[in-house]
C-alpha cells in the first residue's frame, strides 16, 4: 500500500543528489540546509534526517526540512533545525509527533531557527500548530544583510564614517591580503582570539570544527587572510559561497588584527570579489546588540540592513528536557 503524500513527511535519502534541487528555488534555504553542512554535524555525532511534504491538493505546496538528531537514553532525543522550514509552513502542523514516530522516541525537544525576515503571518502559524519562542534562544534573532546592488564605489559610500576610518587606517600597517588554504590559520587564530577576549567556546569554532567545516565546503569556500610586514597572518575572514550569496562563515583576528583594522581591509576586499563573481548580496549572519556591540557595529557599519529574522521556535513534551536545554544554552 503506498504512502500518502499528503498526510506525512516522506524521508529523503541522504545519497539523493536531489536535494540541492529540491530546495535551492526557495529564497529562506542557505548552506545550512545543505548536505555538506549534514556531514559536518555527523562529524560531531549528530544524525541527518531530511524530509519533505506535498500537499498536492493545495497548489501543490511543497515543504521542506534538515533536522539533526542526538538519541539520548530513556528513549529520548534532541532535534535541531538549524536552517528552519524550508516552504510552506503551514505544513508544520503535526510535525512534532510525525518526528517521533519516524525516530521511534518517547520524549523529545525540537528546537528550529528561521534565517527569513520576520513575518507576522508565520509566527502565528508557528504559535497555531503548537510551537513556542524558547526560554532562551541559541542564537539573536537579528542579522546583517549586504545587497550586492550597485558598484564597489557605491557600495564603499554606504559605509559608516567610522568603518571608513577604519578601512583608511589599515593601509598604515602594510598588510597584505592572500588567500588561506589552511585550516590550521583559522583554528589557531580562534584560538588566540578566545584566550585575549576571554570568550565563550559557543562564541568561536574549535580545531575540529574549522577542520569539518573546513572540508565539508571546500569547494564552496573562500577563505582571505590579513598578512603583516613579518608575513604572518593576523585577521581572516571566510565565506560559504551558494546560489550568488556569499553567507559568512569564519572570522577571526589576533590584537594585531585588531589594531590594524586588517578585518575592515578583509570584508572589504570580499565585497569587491563577490561583486566581481556576480554575487547579489552578502550575509553578514547574526548580530547581537545588546551582548556584543563591537561585532553589531562592524557589520552594521558596512552599509548592510539589519534583519529582524523569524528566529527560534521550540517544541517539546518533556519540561524536565526544555529546561535543560535552555540551561545549557545560557552557561555554554
């Protein structure tokens, strides 16, 4: 007996070259919704699971989603969307037992985050077919987004009068900007950026992450280094570069990178390329005003709007679970 479409989530396979296909036409999908960022995540024990719904009844609304999944003991399972729901949303409704049944759990919690502009309509959507705004979200709901709309020059007048001071102080230090090949650079500049800023581990990538990060977009990447007068790499920024968006990845400066305002040189230099390859807009990612005003400044600075996204819903039938969750993401 077949499946009905129209009634459950189908599991798409993780070999199926089809996915890329499936979602690359919808404006919300980014890279992470793509398998390369699934094989990262299996790096580190997450699970992917890929599904899509068609409701060919209603004008042949189309849904998809990338979730990821840590099996705990007494039945039990985390769930993260980090790329949101690809498509109709209205689609969501039932969502949270389907995923049970597929995963053959008790208990669960799912935790999704929307990159799409915020929209009234959705989030009632989302209130209506049960989700809630979690205790405490992983991530801020806002981000920088950079149109690609007008030449380096106009674009270069959008920049605040501090990040034009910025961007002339750096021609003082000689630097240098070359490609990175290495991941090694970027991990060891993340780590001399936590040990003198004092950052939190959920703020920077570790060595094994730039390494799966790393090898999982490879064809994808472009990475750019900052190179002072002893040849020595102080500030990098990368980008993942998809469906004519360049989506920030990486970023990181040592003090001398900061002092030589080598990250304005970098960003920079990646606007004028990504112009030049014919992309169509930048995304700076998130921005957090209130926690980290130095970061919100240097992206806001550049000219880019700021996005109040969709951001983070939550989902679960075990409060003990949620609490947990949301504590873990405070003291990460």
């Amino acid at each position: 007996m077949g499946i009905n479409i129209e009634e459950r989530w189908l599991i798409v396979n993780k070999e199926n070259d089809l996915w890329f296909k499936f979602i690359e036409d919808f404006p919300e999908s980014t890279y992470l919704n793509d398998v390369e960022w699934g094989n990262h995540l299996e790096n580190f024990g997450w699970k992917a699971l890929r599904l899509i719904k068609i409701k060919k009844n209603s004008k042949n609304s189309k849904t998809f989603l990338q979730a990821f999944i840590k099996f705990l003991p007494l039945s039990t399972a985390i769930i993260w969307i980090p790329g949101g729901i690809i498509g109709d949303i209205s689609n969501t409704i039932g969502l949270q037992e389907e995923l049970k049944k597929i995963l053959k759990v008790r208990f669960c919690i799912i935790r999704i985050r929307f990159p799409q502009r915020y929209s009234c309509l959705n989030e009632i959507e989302m209130f209506k077919n049960k989700w809630q705004r979690p205790w405490i979200p992983f991530t801020s709901r806002f981000k920088v987004l950079l149109k690609l709309d007008n030449s380096i020059e106009s674009i270069r007048k959008r920049f605040s009068r501090n990040w034009r001071r910025s961007l002339k102080r750096s021609s003082n230090f000689k630097l240098k900007i070359v490609p990175v090949r290495n991941h090694e650079i970027i991990s060891k500049l993340y780590k001399e950026m936590k040990f003198n800023k004092g950052l939190k581990q959920k703020n920077i990538y570790s060595e094994n992450e730039c390494k799966s990060i790393y090898f999982a977009f490879e064809k994808k990447l472009l990475i750019l280094g900052a190179k002072d007068e002893f040849n020595k790499i102080c500030s990098i920024r990368g980008v993942i570069i998809r469906n004519g968006v360049f989506h920030d990845i990486f970023s990181a400066s040592n003090n001398f990178g900061r002092l030589s305002s080598a990250s304005h040189l970098i960003l920079d230099t990646l606007i004028e390329k990504a112009l030049i390859k014919g992309n169509t807009a930048y995304d700076l990612s998130n921005v957090d005003p209130e926690n980290s005003l130095g970061v919100y400044n240097f992206k806001k600075g550049s000219g880019g709007e700021v996005i109040n996204t969709l951001g983070e819903f939550e989902w679960s039938n075990s409060i003990l679970l949620s609490i947990l969750i949301n504590l873990y993401s405070k003291f990460k």
